[in-house]
C-alpha cells in the first residue's frame, strides 16, 4: 500500500518535471501553425497589393490608350469619312479598312489584345479587332452603359488561382477590358459632349498574374520550407530535452530508491544487530549446558547422549547464522596489513578439501607467483573468500570442477581473483539479485553470504561481477587494486 502511494508520487514527480517541456512541444507546435497561418495571410496581402497596384495601373493606361484612341479615330476616320462619303458605313469594306489601319496605327506596339468600337444607339459591335464579334448585339453590359453615360471604366475577367501553378493546372487568365466614351471633338480637340459610341480596350494581364501568383507561391513555399527546418530543429531540441529529462527522472527515482533501501537496510540492521546481540548470550548458556547434559546423560541415560548433541550442533547452527547477522548489521572497519591471497586460498582450500572429495569434486589451483602483497584486512578476505567457495561448492550437488586463479594485471594494476565452478548456474535475473541482503534460494541459508562479501569488497576498494549461465557453471571474478 505504502509502496503502491510512493510510486504515484513519485510519478507524480517525474510528470510534473516534465511539464514544461510538453508545454515547450505545445508551443512549437502552436508557433508553427500561426506562423503557417501568418504566412499565408501575409502572401495573400503580398500578392493581392501588387495585383491591385498592378490594375491601377493598367487601367490608367488603357485610359491613356483609349482616350488617344478615340482621339484618333474620331480625327482620321470619322471627320475623313463624313467628309467624303457624307456619312460612316463600316459594313462598306474600304471605310472599315480604313477604321481599322487607324485602329492598328494608333495601338501598335501598345501591349492592347483587342479594341472593339458599339454602337451609341443598339449596343452593337460595329467594329472590332477581334473579327468573330462584329455586327454582335447587346454584349455591351453594365460597363458599356456607363460609359455610354460619360463614365470611364474597367473590369477585370480572371480564372485560375495558385492551385492553377500546379503541374498539369489550366493555364491563368486575366484580361483588363477598359470602357471609355467615345466622343465627337472639335477642330480645337476638345470634346463637344455628345458620345457616339462606346470604345472597348482589352489587355492582357495573364503573365503579370502569373508572375503575382507565382510570387505568392514562391513566398508561401519558402515560408514552409523555413518552417520545416524549424521544426526539425526544434523538433531535435525538444527531443534532447526530453530525453534529458527522461533521463534525470530516472536517475532520481534511482537514487531515491537506493536512499530507501538503504534507510531500510540501515533500520532492519539496527533491530538485527539488537536481536541478535541478545540472542548471542543465552545461545551460549544453552549450548555449554547441552554441553554438560550430554555429558551426564552418557552415565544416566546412556544411548541418549546424541539428543544432547543435536542441540549443540544446532545451537552451533544458530550461533554461527547470529554471527552473520551481526557482521552484516554492524560491518566491521578493514584493518589493512600486507597480505598475499594466494595463503588465504591455499588456507580455505586446505580446509576444505576433504569435503571436496566427498563431494566428488575436483579441485584447479592456478595460483599466480607474481602476485605483490596487498594491504588487506586478513580475516574479512577470509570470509569473502569463503563464502564464494562455499556457495560454489553448494552449487554442485552432484560433484564437477571447482577452479580457482589468481592473477596479476600489470597494465591495469589489478590484482584479479576468480572462482569458477560447473554447478548449477543463474538466469541474469538471479544475477541481478544475489549481492541483495536475504536472498537466497536455499532452504538454510540467510542469503547475506554474497551481500557480506559485496560489503568487504567494496570496503577494500574493490570491484566484484558473476559471469553466469543458468545450468551452466558460474564464474565469480574480484578485482582489487594492488597499490
Ligand atoms: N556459485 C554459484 N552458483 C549458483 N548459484 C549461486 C552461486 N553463488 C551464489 N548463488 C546464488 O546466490 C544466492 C545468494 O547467495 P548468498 O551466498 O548470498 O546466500 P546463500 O548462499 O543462499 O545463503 P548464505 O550464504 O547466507 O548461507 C544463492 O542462494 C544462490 O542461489
Ligand atoms: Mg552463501
């Protein structure tokens, strides 16, 4: 329960320093589709400003254009053909021949697609450059009738749109027609007020358009480029972060979680070392009286002596797991003294033989002779030494090889100790656990042999790993620093 509260907690934690960086992936995201947003808005302003400026002024050209035009017109034909024929027949092939080199002569080199002329009273098209819309009623609209009411004016007809850049897209169009009155003059040149007609100049904006659009795109393209090495950019940043943190995160509940270990380790060696203090006097009455139970027992109840013994044996038992309990719980300080490990093998070993060979198990020594004396606390690396020979001798019920080497590492300045056995093995989950205090799969172990030697170990500056296979033998390698 308390376990279950600690870990929302701390995850709790962990997400609330992670916060900010959503906030940071938030704001990237958010940053971008404004900028996306602002990008269009601003080509579409872009684009839209220049198309503006761009038919102001075309149509104040095609004023200019058209104003001449009439001029002209109404000078070389209109007075000419009044004067000579009495009055204008454009459907008469040489008075409309001559309309039209006026026409031509007057617009030429002028960027003018077309030039139509109506007719004043029926909205009719009597002259145009365009042939096909010659003699064409009514296709005069809103603009012939302004300026048939003395009004210039102008209208654009577009289609297409920046999708139309696509490859395979219909081509843009855009065509300015100007409507201007075409009115009578006097010899001075000044306009009498009545308007004969109306006169209609179309120009060709397509590749101005185009040009516009393509800016538009060009702007809009650039824009998402940019954007998208921003995102990236940023995109690798927040990644970073993240990982950092992620990262720090970790650490922390890491380090928090070996603080609460080692909080409880240090509580439970407290309660261990009370305990097993006060366990360790009255073991030892009981075990010196069994003592002299047995002893009267062979004169008073004799064949009963082994009872007594039993309770020695596991008052011995006990007393020995006590020990361990209190070295663990209260580790003693190293008094260092130069030592060689090559004795402390060949003592253990020594000790242990003849158990070995009951075991059936074969015994390799390679004990280095190049081996410099450490400083070392003799009786802690006994103990260390011990209780790895001890375990491997534990793992092979059925008999196999014990090897145990002794090694000097000049380049490193290591001095390497290694036991090796062909027992039973351990999964690498086993392996992550064994140096932890109380485990232990065996049914009269305390699982603090391995913990005690991580202690000695690592109180001599020293390192230890396992190189295991389940099934297949473990090899247990202490490195120590010679020097
Ligand atoms: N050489 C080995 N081969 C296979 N398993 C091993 C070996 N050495 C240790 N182990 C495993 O590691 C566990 C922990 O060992 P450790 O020495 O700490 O405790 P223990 O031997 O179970 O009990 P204790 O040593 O306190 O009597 C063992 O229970 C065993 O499963
Ligand atoms: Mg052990």
């Amino acid at each position: 329960m308390i376990e279950r509260k600690k870990k929302t907690q701390d995850e709790a934690a962990s997400l609330a320093s992670l916060k900010p960086f959503r906030l940071i992936k938030f704001f990237s995201y958010s940053g971008l589709a404004v900028f996306l947003l602002f990008t269009l808005v601003l080509s579409w302003i872009i684009s839209n400003h220049a198309k503006k400026v761009l038919l102001e002024r075309s149509e104040a050209y095609a004023f200019v254009v058209a104003e001449n035009l009439s001029h002209q017109v109404f000078q070389q034909f209109v007075l000419p053909t009044v004067m000579r024929y009495g009055k204008i027949a454009l459907r008469k092939p040489e008075q409309f021949a001559r309309l039209d080199a006026v026409v031509r002569n007057a617009t030429h080199g002028m960027r003018i697609q077309a030039v139509t002329i109506f007719d004043s009273s029926e909205n009719i098209i009597s002259y145009s450059t365009v042939a096909r819309r010659i003699g064409r009623s009514g296709e005069g609209g809103i603009e012939y009738r302004k300026a048939l009411a003395g009004e210039n004016n102008s209208v654009v007809r577009s289609t297409g749109t920046l999708l139309n850049l696509l490859p395979g897209g219909r081509p843009i169009s855009s065509q300015l027609s100007t409507f201007i009155p075409f009115r009578q003059y006097q010899a001075n040149s000044q306009g009498t007020g009545i308007i004969l007609g109306v006169i209609e100049v179309v120009q060709d904006l397509s590749e101005d358009i185009v040009a516009i659009t393509r800016l538009q795109g060009t702007i809009i393209l650039t824009s998402m480029l940019i954007m998208a090495a921003l995102f990236v950019v940023l995109g690798f940043i927040v990644a970073r972060a993240d990982r950092i943190i992620e990262a720090r995160a970790e650490e922390r509940r890491r380090l928090e979680q070996q603080l609460d270990q080692s909080q409880r380790l240090a509580t439970l060696g407290k309660m261990v070392a009370s305990v097993s203090h006060e366990i360790k006097n009255p073991l030892g009455i009981v075990r010196s009286t069994a003592d002299i139970l047995g002893k009267r027992l062979k004169s008073v109840a004799p064949g009963n002596e082994h009872l007594a013994e039993i309770i020695v044996e596991e008052t011995g038992r006990l007393d020995g797991i006590v020990r361990e309990f209190l070295d663990f719980a209260r580790p003693q300080e190293p008094k260092m003294t130069p030592t060689s490990v090559n004795d402390i093998f060949s003592k253990i070993l020594t000790f242990m033989e003849p158990e070995l060979e009951r075991k059936k198990i074969v015994l390799e020594v390679s004990l280095s002779q190049e081996m410099p004396k450490l400083a070392l606390d003799q009786g802690l690396m006994h103990r260390a030494c011990l209780n790895i020979l001890v375990n491997s001798v534990q793992a092979m019920p059925e008999g196999g090889t014990l090897s145990v080497a002794t090694r000097y590492e000049k380049a490193t300045g290591l001095v390497l100790l290694v036991v090796s056995d062909t027992g039973l093995g351990m999964s690498p989950e086993k392996q992550r656990h064994i140096f932890t205090p109380f485990y232990t799969d065996k049914n009269r172990g305390t699982g603090l042999g391995l913990a005690i030697v991580k202690n000695i170990i690592d109180s001599h500056q020293g390192t230890i790993s396992v190189d295991s296979k389940e099934g297949d033998g473990a090899t247990f390698m202490i490195a120590l620093p010679a020097g």
